[in-house]
C-alpha cells in the first residue's frame, strides 16, 4: 500500500511556528505579523502567557497579505475585507455541502413524500424609484 498523499497525509497534529519562523517563512518581518494581527487580518493562536502562535495556515494567509498588497495594490482594509468574504464563502459552501447531505437522506428515506415539502417562496426585493419628470 502506498503512503497517502494531499491533504489527507497531514497528521491531525497542527504544527505551530514562534512570530520570528512564522515572519521568517512569510517573508515578513515580526513587526508587521504583530500589525496585521492588531488590524485583524491574521488572528494566531496564543499561548497562555500572550505569544502568538502562527499555524500553516495563518503563514499561507500572510503571503496572501502580501502579495495582494505587493502584486495587486490593495490597501489593508480592502484585504481585510477579502479575507472576510472569503471566508464566508468557505462557510457557504460547507453549508450547502451539509444541507445536500441532509435533503439525500431525507430522500432516501421510504417514507419521503416530495409533495409535502412546501414550495419556495420567492423573497426578492425590487426598489423602484419614480423617474423625475424634469429629467426626461
């Protein structure tokens, strides 16, 4: 049998790496981990006395941070709030892999009925404003 490769080879063990490795793979010095933790854009774990402890995951989300401020000129409240979406996104997409999961065993059921489950209703909301007559 051949060892696994990709994600599924990772131990459930997270390495976690001191802000100096952490700002040392992101190419980065400590300082701007410690802004950029203040601003909100990389949250790392601590230790019970108040160091921070950066996993994998936070370093790939500092070269993000980077290159998007480098490469793509975007200022810190625009990658704040890139990140902020993405992760929404993310939650999203998990949510609707969960509920696809959840409506395959209701219809696996024997007792499933499709005809009482009641229709979608449609909530859109259209804002219309009148034309100024002087306008036209």
């Amino acid at each position: 049998m051949e060892p696994k490769r990709g994600p599924e080879a990772k131990s459930a063990r997270t390495e976690y790496f001191v802000i100096s490795v952490a700002a040392q793979l992101a190419g980065m010095h400590a300082q701007t981990l410690r802004t950029y933790d203040r601003l909100g854009l990389v949250t790392p774990q601590r230790t019970s006395g108040g160091g921070r402890r950066y996993s994998e995951r936070d370093v790939e989300l500092l070269r993000e941070v980077q290159r998007l401020s480098q490469d793509e000129g975007v200022n810190l409240a625009g990658i704040k709030r890139i990140i902020e979406l993405t992760n929404q996104v993310t939650e999203l997409q998990q949510r609707v892999v969960e509920l696809t999961a959840q409506l395959e065993r209701e219809r696996s059921r024997p007792d499933y009925r499709p005809e009482l489950i009641p229709p979608q209703r449609n909530t859109a909301l259209v804002v219309w404003q009148p034309r100024n007559r002087r306008q036209l």
